[in-house]
C-alpha cells in the first residue's frame, strides 16, 4: 500500500509541474498573439490560434515526459528536470516564433486572429512540436 501512495504522490507532482508549465506555454502564447487567447479560442472559434496553442502544449508535454523518463527514478531529479527542461523548452519556442516572425512577411501574431485558416499557423505549429522533439531527444 505504502509503494501506491509513494506512487501517487509522485504523479501528482509531476502533473503540477507539467500543468504548470502548460499554464506559462498558455501566457506566452496569450503574449505573442494580438487579443486575448481565451476569446479567439473559445468565444471566436479561431482555428489559427487554437493550433498554435495546442501545438506548444503538446511541445511541452513531449519534453516533460523525457524528462521524467530520463531520470532514471530518482524523482528529485526528475521533477527539478521536467521543470527545467520544460522552461528552456518554452523559452526556445518563443525564441523559434520569434525568428520565424522576423524571416517571413507579415506579423505572425496577426494571422492568428485571422478568422480564415492560415498556412502560416500550421508552419510555427511545427516549429513547435519540432523544437520539443529536439529537446527531448537531447535529454535522453
């Protein structure tokens, strides 16, 4: 009984800190987009930015679960390094939108308050998923 609890407990702590570093993905994306993210997404529908804050979160899941398979069940390490990780992970997505932005025409951030489907969108959703990959793939 006393190895479930532990169990548990260790669960629980890593899905706060994946929670919360899905709740500091949601800020920055909230930042980099023109509008408030909860309208566009739930109120206006928008397909563009909902694709793009998806696309982070699911980034940040795929370094988060690296980082606790690569602790190798020391869970102080693991926890320190899912946290970790996960922050540098959010900081290069940022930094990645942010190059995207500058080396493409127009604002990034203003195709995704754009009602109509954007290819764009789908590109920086990429960029996402392939900058967590990448540094999942470097934690292991």
């Amino acid at each position: 009984m006393q190895t479930l609890v532990t169990d548990l407990l260790v669960t629980l702590a890593y899905g706060v800190v994946g929670v919360v570093l899905m709740a500091v993905g949601y800020v920055l994306v909230d930042v980099a987009t023109p509008g408030k993210l909860h309208e566009l997404i739930w109120t206006e529908r928008n397909r563009n930015a909902a694709l793009l804050l998806a696309s982070n979160l699911a980034g940040v899941g795929v370094i988060v679960v690296a980082a606790i398979a690569a602790s190798a069940d020391d869970f102080v390490l693991g926890l320190v390094g899912a946290a970790a990780y996960g922050l540098l992970g959010l900081v290069i997505m940022a930094g990645a939108f942010l190059l995207l932005d500058a080396a493409t025409p127009g604002r990034l951030g203003e195709l995704l308050v754009d009602p109509e489907p954007h290819p764009a969108v789908w590109v920086s959703a990429v960029v996402h998923l392939a900058t967590g990959a990448i540094i999942a793939a470097a934690i292991s």
